[in-house]
C-alpha cells in the first residue's frame, strides 16, 4: 500500500515539473491570443471612424457644397470616436474630395481628379508618422511586436438623382389598345 502511495506521489511531483516548464508558453500564447484580439479590434475601431466621417464629409458635401465644411465635418466626426483608446485624430491631408462613378459590375470607384466632387476619401491611421502615433500592445515586448501601425481608407459617395413625376389626366392610357 505505501508502494502505491510513493508512485502517485512521484506522478504529482512529475507533472507538477512539467506544467512548471510549460507555464510561461502557455502565458505567452495567452498574450498573443489578447493581442491579436486587440489588434482586431483596433482595426475595426479604425474602420469605422473613418466610414463616419467621410460619410459625415459627403454629406455636407451634398448639402451646401463647401469642401471646407465637409473636411472640418470629417475632421468633428474622426475626434468623437475613439480608435485604440484615443480619439482619431485627422489632418487636412488625410481628407481627399474626387468623383465616384459607377463600374460595370455595380461598386463604385473612386478618382481624386474626376469632376464634379461628388465624394470624399478619409485615411485614417495610427502610425509613427501620425499625430496619435501608433498603438502599443500589451504583452508584444515579450514576442517583438510593442507596436501596431494600422491605416485604413474609406470614402462615401452621393449620387445626385434626378425623378420626373408624370400625371396623365387625359385618360389615354387607362383603355388597352385593340388591333
């Protein structure tokens, strides 16, 4: 019985010495796992900061025809949202007015140098070179990857549409034509 009791006892021992060595790999993956995750998020944070606020700059756009106000407009809209714990900070440059037309297989393409301007392409990033800079990890010192730099494009478009109403009281087309 004491037999038994020394084997299982050298078992525990035995894996509480692996799990020791394996420990900091699984801490390790464990960071990596949380900054992937947190990478991923940025990105999206990212993405949708700058598809606010050209859709806010397109708008305006629209509506009073004034760059000026539409890139002031963009610029409001990027500072409200927050992308990696800061709010998106945008610059004159980053704001790009163009023309959109329409492809054959119904997305829409963006020209910086077609007229009218009836579109905006907002850059949004988070890099050195940025005014935010770029966005630390949490665990990357321990794997080579402190810093993430993401940037991202979107632009929004309006289509101006023209729609012709036409009201036939004559009462020529409520009878069928017989041949």
């Amino acid at each position: 019985m004491s037999n038994d009791m020394n084997q299982s006892a050298k078992r525990c021992g035995s894996i509480f010495v692996v799990l020791l060595l394996l420990l900091p790999i699984i801490i390790l993956f464990a960071g990596f796992a949380v900054d992937v995750a947190y990478v991923q998020r940025v990105k999206s944070e990212l993405r949708s900061a700058t598809d606010l606020a050209a859709k806010a700059a397109a708008f305006d756009l629209s509506q009073y025809s004034d760059m000026t106000a539409a890139r002031n407009k963009a610029i409001e809209i990027a500072a409200i949202n927050e992308v990696g714990g800061k709010p998106l900070t945008l610059t004159s440059q980053d704001i790009v007015f163009g023309n959109a037309t329409r492809q054959l297989d119904g997305s829409y393409s963006f020209s910086e140098t077609g007229t009218p301007f009836n579109a905006v392409r907002v850059t949004g990033r988070r890099t050195n070179a940025s005014t935010d800079g770029p966005v630390r990890s949490f665990f990357g010192t321990f794997y080579g990857f402190s810093e993430y730099e993401p940037e991202t494009d979107s632009f929004a478009a309006f289509i101006d549409v023209d729609i012709c109403l036409v009201l036939d009281r004559s009462g020529s087309m409520k009878l069928p034509v017989i041949n």
